[in-house]
C-alpha cells in the first residue's frame, strides 16, 4: 500500500492528489533487496541532486546519500511536489521486499530534460507529464 504524506491524511482522497500533485511510481523494486553480484559502484560523485554516492559527504550539503539505491543517490526525502528542487519530482516508492520506503525527490528526464545517469532509466509516474530517472 502506498501512502500520502502525514499531512494530507485529513483530505478527502480525491483532494490528496490535486492538492500535493505527488507524482507516484507504484513499482515493485527487487534491487532494494541485498546487494549481489554486479552492483553497480560509485566511482566519481559530483554530489548534485540524482548523482551516485558513497556516504553523505559525497552529496551537496542540503542533500542526503541513500545507500538503499543502486550505487547509491543523492537526494532529499520529501513531502509534496514544492518539497523537491528545480528538476526533480516527489515520488512514493514501493519494495516487493522491504514495502513502502518513503517519498525521495527523483530527477526529472524525458523530453528536452538530461539523460539519466547508468544504470537508472527514465520512468513514467502515476502522473503522465512526469518521467523520473529511476534504477532499472
């Protein structure tokens, strides 16, 4: 089951979409299971927003490195689509093992936007005008 932030819980269901325009990917992700033979590494960080990272000092001071991604990702948790930065969108994930593993700000890609970075591939949301960079 994918949930919406603490905040809108109060909001008609119908509302909690329109009002926090969270663009959701309900994907059953096995890479977020125990690392195995193959996992990609990170070798050269830049520290923006979607890059690879090692640990949190690889990442931009306002961003966090979560290691639970392929090769690890600098990023930022999130509540709603004003909580990310230029670029990038609100996304719920699901685990097929872990479940629900929180809202994190992907890069957005499509269109006129950067390619993702390897290993990551550009991924349609619940909202059809967002594509976010996603492992795969």
């Amino acid at each position: 089951m994918l949930c919406m932030p603490e905040k809108s819980r109060n909001l008609p269901r119908s509302a909690r979409w329109r009002v926090y325009g969270v663009a959701l990917v309900a994907m059953l992700v096995q890479m977020f299971a125990s690392p195995g033979c193959g996992e990609p590494e990170c070798v050269d960080p830049s520290g923006q927003m979607g890059s690879c990272c090692n640990d949190d000092g690889d990442c931009d001071e306002e961003l966090e490195c979560f290691e639970s991604f392929p090769a690890g990702l600098c990023s930022l948790e999130c509540e709603g689509p004003d909580s990310c930065p230029s670029g990038s969108a609100c996304v719920g994930i699901d685990s097929k093992s872990k479940g629900f593993l929180g809202y994190f700000c992907l890069l957005q890609c499509g269109e006129g936007l950067p390619e993702c970075r390897p290993g990551y591939a550009c991924t349609k949301t619940s909202n059809p005008e967002i594509e976010v960079c996603f492992p795969g």
